[in-house]
C-alpha cells in the first residue's frame, strides 16, 4: 500500500503490547497522524480541562471513559488538517460502540478503516511489562482491571474487525525491530 492517498489504521492491542512504540514506526513511514486516545487524555487530566475532569476517574480504576466523550474526541481529532494522508489509531476503538460511531463517521467521509493491527501477547508477559513501565496506571491493581476489561469490551472489537477481514496478527513478543519489520510489512 504504498502508494495509497489516504491510510486509515488501527493498532490494537491489551495494554503493554506495544502500540505505542510500534505506531512511531508506522506513522513515520506513511506521514499519517498519530491518534493516541490514552495520550489525548492524559493531555486533558494534565491541563485540567473540562474533559480531564471528568476522564480522570476512570483512567486511575482502569475502567472505559464513556464512549460518548472518547467518540466526540476521535472526532474532532480525525478532522483536524494533518489528518489529509490519513491516521493511525491507537487506543481506539475498544468498545463494539465505538467501532459503530467510527464506521458512521468515515462513511460520511467515504472513507473506511483499511487494516488493523492486533498486537499478540500472552497475558503473564503483559503484567511484567506495564508493572516495569510504572506509569501512573500501572499498579497491579489497575492492570489487571484493565486486562480483563481488554478481555471483555475490546475482544469483541478484535472479532468485529476480523469478520471483515481487516485484521492482521502480529506476534509481538521478541526482538522489537523484528517485530515492527513484520508490521511495516503486512500494511
Ligand atoms: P493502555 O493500553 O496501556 O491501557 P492507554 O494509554 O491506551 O493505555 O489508555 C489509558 C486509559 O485511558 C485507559 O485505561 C482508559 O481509562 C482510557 N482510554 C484510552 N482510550 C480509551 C477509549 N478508546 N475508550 C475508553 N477509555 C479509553
């Protein structure tokens, strides 16, 4: 896909797979923006707005922020001008919801998701990632709340996308290079 005008991707993945450092390599090779919903959110607790405000509790339980707020964010943000070659979404969708309004909301575009990235780690070296990563969501509580929320609201998202045949599994357990080559290779 080389040559393509317009990407729209998706990484996806439980929390400590990878996404982020993977989507680094992916936006720098195709010049698309980069759409962490994690990081626009931190951005608002940080800066305090009307929107951290209302995030922040259920960013520090581990739990969804409601899909209407991450929707309208995701929104405003696919809109924005450095999004014209496209984006890459990390973080979103990880609801069945979301993956809905997304669907609506490129439609109106006429545009869709081209492929999406599943990130394939095995739940025992996941907890030894993010307690090693120590960010502020990362005690073992919390991870495991977010673990099992990944299995139970984001599995069905996996599900969604591979029905459509949208979906492309990487091992992503080994050397990190190895890893990033087989994904620049799959798109
Ligand atoms: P991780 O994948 O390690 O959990 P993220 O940075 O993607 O990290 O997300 C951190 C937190 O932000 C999540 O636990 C959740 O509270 C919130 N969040 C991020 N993206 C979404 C989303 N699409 N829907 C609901 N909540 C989200």
């Amino acid at each position: 896909m080389e040559n393509k005008m317009y990407l729209a991707l998706i990484i996806i993945g439980a929390p400590g797979s990878g996404k982020g450092t993977n989507a680094t390599a992916i936006i720098n090779k195709y010049n698309i923006a980069h759409i962490s919903t994690g990081d626009i959110l931190r951005d608002n607790v940080s800066n305090n707005t009307e929107l951290g405000k209302k995030a922040n509790d259920y960013m520090q339980k581990g739990a969804l922020v409601p899909d209407e707020l991450i929707i309208c964010m995701v929104e405003q943000r696919i809109n924005k001008s450095d999004c014209e070659n496209g984006f890459l979404l990390d973080g979103f969708p990880r609801t069945i919801e979301q993956a809905n309004a997304l669907d609506k909301l490129l439609d109106s575009k006429a545009k869709s998701i081209d492929k999406v990235i599943n990130l394939v780690v095995s739940e025992d070296e996941l907890m030894g990632r993010l307690l090693k990563r120590g960010r502020a969501d990362d005690n073992e509580e919390t991870i495991s709340n977010r673990l099992s929320v990944f299995t139970n609201q984001t599995s069905p998202v996996i599900e969604y996308y591979s029905k459509a045949n949208k979906i492309i599994n990487i091992d992503a357990v080994g050397d990190i290079e190895k890893i990033s080559d087989d994904i620049l290779n799959s798109i």
